[in-house]
C-alpha cells in the first residue's frame, strides 16, 4: 500500500460579523476503514472561546457533529452536503442567542 501523506483541499479562517470564529480545514486522504469516503475534516464555530457547533472525523469516533455541547453521529454526503450542514447549524446557532 503506498504511502500517501494527506492534502489539504480547502482551509479558511475567519471572524464572523460578531466577532466569532469559523476555521474549515478538509484534507484528502486515503481511503481506509476510518476515512471510507476519502476525507478528513475539522469545522468549528466558536462563540467567546467554546465551540457551539464541530463537524469532525476524528480517528475512532467516525462522522459526527457537535452542536450546543452535545455530539451526535452525522452521516457524510459529500464535502458540498458538509459545508451546507455546518452552515445550516451556525445559523441555527445564531439564531438561539
């Protein structure tokens, strides 16, 4: 099996318009039991220091979200289907304030 170190795709980070921060790093990997569909990623919206909403990955937790302090599982749809959820939740994050 060759050895293939991972590339990253697509990295942004930003303050929104109240201050809060949004980082979105998605890396192309090898396909493997934990990355099945090729990808790794981390996106998180951070509010005063404590991330409100997380799209991760990691290694042994599989797809899932964290939205509000709670973890949930997330069934990837594609890096598109991704971006568009994690808006979806900052909205909805926003809107709660």
């Amino acid at each position: 099996m060759p050895n293939m170190k991972a590339i990253l795709e697509y990295h942004i980070k930003y303050d929104d318009s109240d201050g809060n921060i949004v980082e979105i790093k998605i890396w192309r990997v090898l396909v493997t039991d934990h990355t099945p569909h090729g990808f790794k990623y981390t996106l998180v919206y951070i509010v005063d220091g404590v991330r409100i909403v997380g799209y991760d990955n990691e290694r042994g937790k599989g797809d899932h979200r964290h939205f509000e302090g709670a973890e949930h599982p997330y069934r990837y749809r594609g890096v598109q289907a991704l971006l568009d959820d994690f808006k979806t939740d900052m909205e909805a994050a926003k809107r709660r304030k």
